[in-house]
C-alpha cells in the first residue's frame, strides 16, 4: 500500500499559494495594487488596536485627567453611564424588568431560529408568550410591578420592541399587499399597487411624523391610542411596502408551469399557495428579505424624531454630562459594537438559511 498522506498535503500548499498569486498578484500592477492596500489595512488595524487596547484607560474610577494623560480610549465611560446608554428614561429602580425584558426577546428570537421551531403553532405561542412578558415587565401595573408609561421606555429595550413589533405586524401585511397585487382581479390588484407605491414614495420620517403628530389630530379619540404604537404601524407599514416588493419579485421568479402543474393535480388555490408557491418565493427572496431586517432595525434610531429615546438617542445623552463630554468616540463604539452583532448574527443566520434551503432543493 502506497503511502497518500505526504503527498496531498503539499499540493494544498502549493495550491493555496498559487489562488493567492492568481486573486492578488497575478500581474506586477495587481501585486503593487495587493502590497499598497495591505499596507493601509495594517496601518488602520494597528491604529485601532494602540487607541482601544494598548493606550486605553480601563480603571472604572479613572477620570478625565487620566484618560487624556494615556492618550488612548476611555473605557470608564462605558461602565459609568451604561445605565443610560442602554436603558435610556426607564426609571433607575425598575431597570432589571428592561434588562429581562430584553433577554425574552434575546431567548424568543433565538428559539424561532431553530428549525425544530419551525411549526406554525410553535412559533405563535413563542411569540405570543414572549410578547406578553415583555410588555409586562416594561409597561408594570400587574403582580406588583410598578406602572411605567410607554413615553419612559428608552435604550435597547425601545429599540428591541420596535423593531420585533415592526417585523412581526409587517411581515403578514407584506404578504397579502403581495398577493393582493397579483391577483387577476383589477379591483384588488389596482389599489393594492397605488397603496405600495404610493408608501415606497414617502420617506420614512415623513410617515412616522404623520402617525405620532398628525393622525391625532383627525382621528376620533377612541381610536387615537398611545403614541408608540402609532409609530410602531406606521413602521410596519412602510416595512411592508416594501417587503412586499420583494416578495412579488420571489413570485415572479418562480416558473409558470409548476402552478399549472399543481392546478392539474387538483390542488386548491390555498394548497398551492402554501406548499408551492410561497416556500419558493421566500427563498429566491430571502437575500433581498435579510436585507430588508437589517434596514428596519437601522432604521429604529428615527424614533428620536417623534420624542422617543433608542439606543442612540441615549448613547447621545450619555456622554453630554460636563465630565464625560470628550469621551463621545467611546461611546458610539460601544454603540456600533451592539449594532455590528446584531447585523452580523442576523447575515449569518441568513446564509445557514441559504444553505439549508439548497441542500434541500438538491435532495429533492
């Protein structure tokens, strides 16, 4: 018997070598392009590790003159006002029902993404048990907790709501303003489109500024509510102005013949729509749906605008005190930090869906 071990491993060498000649120095021009934009990445990359790490001041009891003789980041900031960074108004003593009502969502979204979760009634008792405990534990008034109004809500906790109350009215709006529009029926499909076109044609801003200041003043006050929840449809909506879109395009994609093919064996309407048509058109659409997740939870910091405080709004406030006015870099750090984890785990979760969906299309 030959001996195979030595012998694959120095074509991999040697192969690796060669794709790293070939995609960054196959010509002198592409090598010199390689060698001057690997120098500017290191030079950034050592620049931000001497300012957050090597320089920094991590002491919690550091202040500003020892922040500014070490010349690097101040990290005391974070541990001094995180309180404000991340629970924003919510009153002091009542912050540990924010932070727990910020690991329900944590645990609820975490559960969705499990594929053993994937049933319809597992998912609506996850979310509808999830939901209830949040707004008991932010919004008070019950098995002793103390009543907290929606106008105090503030920091991650705000910024959470929003955007999970966003996706989850969103979503099914999306979906039949999407069937809507490709119905056969002039009478549905025509006003189905001039409602998406005419949401995609306004900004943002300019809607949740007319469901937080405007409708008040037209609507009858039965059916005024609370001003967050006003905002919060208002978000749906355009959320699902768009997504419906995108999920028109999935449609649009799928061959012709398999809903005829599926008519010819006699499913109905529903059936086809549920196990053939809608499976298929989530995911020719799924890069173009995460994408439009990530833009919603993005666009949460435009709350502010209407007078609430997001995870923005109160990283702003936590550094304008007199002795943490210098530090605003750290700060927004920390800030971008939650928002890159979020994004990133919600791309990567998007792939491990991509690769599931076509392992299971080359199966079947």
């Amino acid at each position: 018997m030959t001996q195979t071990t030595p012998t694959r491993a120095v074509p991999r060498r040697r192969g690796l070598w060669r794709r790293l000649r070939h995609d960054y120095a196959a010509t002198p021009a592409a090598a010199l392009v390689t060698l001057v934009c690997g120098t500017i990445l290191v030079a950034i990359a050592w620049t931000l590790i001497d300012w957050a790490i090597l320089r920094a001041t991590f002491d919690p009891a550091a202040g500003r003159e020892a922040c500014r003789a070490a010349g690097g980041a101040c990290w005391p900031v974070i541990a001094a006002r995180w309180r404000v960074i991340l629970f924003g108004l919510y009153p002091y003593d009542e912050q540990w029902r924010a932070a727990l009502a910020c690991l329900v969502v944590a645990a609820v979204i975490l559960l969705s993404c499990l594929p053993r979760m994937w049933g319809l009634g597992r998912l609506a008792a996850i979310w509808a048990t999830g939901t209830a405990l949040f707004y008991l534990l932010m919004r008070g008034g019950l098995f002793g907790l103390t009543p907290v109004n929606e106008q105090q809500w503030g920091g991650l906790p705000l910024t959470l709501f929003v955007f999970v109350a966003t996706a989850v009215i969103g979503m099914p709006m999306a979906i039949v303003l999407a069937l809507m529009r490709r119905s056969s029926l002039p009478g549905i499909a025509i006003p189905a489109g001039l409602l998406i076109d005419a949401i995609r044609s306004l900004p943002l801003l300019s809607i949740l500024f007319t469901c937080a200041i405007v409708l008040p003043l037209v609507l009858p006050d039965f059916l005024i509510g609370e001003k967050l929840y006003r905002v919060v449809f208002g978000a749906a909506l355009f959320f699902a102005a768009y997504q419906a879109e995108i999920i028109r395009g999935g449609f649009q994609a799928i061959p012709r013949g398999q809903e005829e093919a599926a008519k010819a064996l006699g499913l109905g309407w529903r059936q086809r729509l549920v196990r053939i048509l809608l499976p298929q058109a989530f995911r020719l659409a799924l890069p173009a749906t995460i994408n439009q997740f990530v833009i919603a939870f993005m666009e949460t910091a435009l709350i502010v605008v209407v007078g609430f405080m997001d995870l923005l709004a109160s990283a702003n406030t936590a550094f304008r005190t007199g002795e943490w006015t210098f530090a605003h870099v750290e700060v927004y750090a920390f800030i971008a930090a939650i928002y890159f984890a979020f994004v990133f785990g919600l791309s990567r979760y998007g792939a491990f869906l991509e690769a599931r969906m076509d392992a299971g299309q080359q199966r079947s």
